[in-house]
C-alpha cells in the first residue's frame, strides 16, 4: 500500500458521521416547544391566590361600593333597584281579602260603596254636594240620600235642615238654570300642609258627588259622548288629588304657586261637574218625552 493511500485512508477513518435528527414522532406533532408551555402548577397557585385575596363583590343597582368613580355614581342613581319577589302569602277567603283593603282615613273597614266618600260627609260642602249627585242621579236618591247622611252622623236633628238642603238642590237642578256652585274658601296656608289639607278636601267634594251619583244607579252608558267623557275626566281629577294628598313633602317648593295650580283645578272639576248634571238632565228630559 502507497504512503498517500494510507494518509487518505487515516483521515477518512478520523471522521465521524454527522448525527441525522430523528423524525419526530406522530404523537410530539402539533405541539409547542417545551419551553413555551405554562407549567401545570401554576395554575393551583393562581386559585389559591384569587382564594386569599378575593374580588369585591359588584355594588347592587342604586348602591355605590367604595373608591367608586363619578360615572359609577351616577349609573347607581339612574338605575332602577331590582324588586324583590314577595313570599306567597296563604290563601285567603277573597271577599274577605277585599273588604280587609277598604279601609278610611282611621283605619275604620268600609262598605263596597263608601270608597268614594269614607265615612259620609262631613261638612256642609261635601253633603251639598252629595246632594246635588243624588238628584241629578238617573233614578233621584232624595229622601234616601237624607237617610244615609243621618245613618253616618247619628243625629236625627239634622233632618229639617238636611231636607230644605235637598229640596234647594232638586229645585235647582229640575226647574232652575244649573251653574257653578263653588263653595267658599277661608285664609289658606301657605305651606304644604295646607296644599295637603286642600287637595284633601276638594277630592272629598267630588266623592261626594260621584257618591251621590252611585247611589242614584246612573249608567254612564245612557249618558252622551260629552257627559261621558267629563265624567272619566272629574275621575282622573280625583286621582291626581288622591296622589297630591299622599305625596311627600318636597325640599323647596313654591307654595303660592302651588295654591294658583288648585285655584285653577277648582275651577276645572267645577265645570265637569257642571257638564254631568246638564248631560244627566238632558237624559231625563229624554226619558220623560218617551
């Protein structure tokens, strides 16, 4: 052997082979490198940190937690507080469920008909105007309509006054010319208690009149499309004063205006209730023709 072949052959011995990378496996595919991989144990350490340190609970609707921003104040404001499901109280008798929500002013149980004028009149305003709806009622409640004031206040001496009181309004509304009747006012005050006791007083006058007309058995049915809408309206009247006479008190308010708003609304249900006696006489002069 040649001295070249064998220092060719020594070098080719001294060579290693270079490794070749091994296929990776079907199951390693697919996979992320080792080193960007979230170690498993780190995840118990996250919860029990969230453990020892848990969230602040989320204000409700109309609450503001602590350290609260201005947009949050003002979003707890705004917001409508969730209502809270009442238990399901046991079954009761439904007349007897009724009859418990009818009570007066004193907490006293009212009949079905007294919802309109709790406790009868009381004044010499709410019985005229009592009186007034028993004669124009399409079946006229007069000398009933005297009992009943009677029945309330137990004073059998009324009667020869409460009589000449009933046979005035009969002669008005039958023969003489129907118009305003609006009873005179005293000094009122300028406070709201004073608007409260107003506002009272003048839902009171038209329970008194609608009472009256309910006990006559009007149907609202035979009246006209005008009589009948004055008559939903003096309703709504009433409602609002209801509301008026149970609302709470405000930080600042101008009374005086608020007596000008009652002056106003005096005048109003006046002249409704004027419309429904005009329409209600109407209707008898009706039947009477037939």
């Amino acid at each position: 052997m040649s001295p070249s072949k064998s220092k060719t052959h020594g070098k080719t011995r001294g060579k290693k082979k270079a490794a070749t990378p091994k296929k990776a496996s079907a199951k390693s595919k697919g996979k992320a490198p080792a080193r960007h991989a979230v170690p498993a144990a780190r995840k118990p350490a996250k919860a029990h940190a969230e453990a020892k340190h848990p969230a602040p609970p989320k204000p409700a609707p109309g609450k503001v937690g602590p350290g609260a921003t201005p947009a949050a104040v003002s979003t707890a404001v705004t917001a409508k507080p969730a209502l809270a499901k009442p238990a399901k109280a046991p079954k009761r008798s439904g007349r007897k469920g009724a009859m418990m929500m009818r009570r007066g002013p004193d907490g006293e149980l009212l009949a079905p008909g007294e919802l309109l004028l709790p406790a009868g009149p009381k004044g010499a305003e709410e019985t005229q105007y009592l009186f007034r709806g028993c004669v124009a009622a399409e079946h006229p409640f007069v000398e009933d309509g005297i009992n009943e004031v009677i029945a309330k206040r137990g004073l059998e001496a009324e009667r020869p006054e409460l009589t000449k009181l009933m046979e005035l309004m009969r002669l008005r509304f039958e023969k003489g010319s129907i118009e305003v009747m609006l009873p005179p006012r005293g000094p009122v005050k300028r406070n709201f208690p004073g608007v409260v006791e107003r506002a009272k007083q003048r839902r009171r006058e038209i329970g008194a009149f609608l009472r009256g007309l309910d006990l006559g058995r009007t149907e609202t049915s035979h009246m006209d499309s005008h009589g009948e809408a004055s008559l939903q309206s003096l309703m709504e009247w009433a409602a609002r004063l209801e509301n008026l006479a149970e609302a709470d008190e405000p930080d600042q308010a101008d009374y005086n205006q608020f007596h000008r708003g009652l002056d106003q609304l005096e005048g109003t249900t006046e002249a409704l209730i004027l419309d429904v006696e005009l329409t209600l006489r109407r209707l008898r002069d009706r039947t009477r023709a037939h």
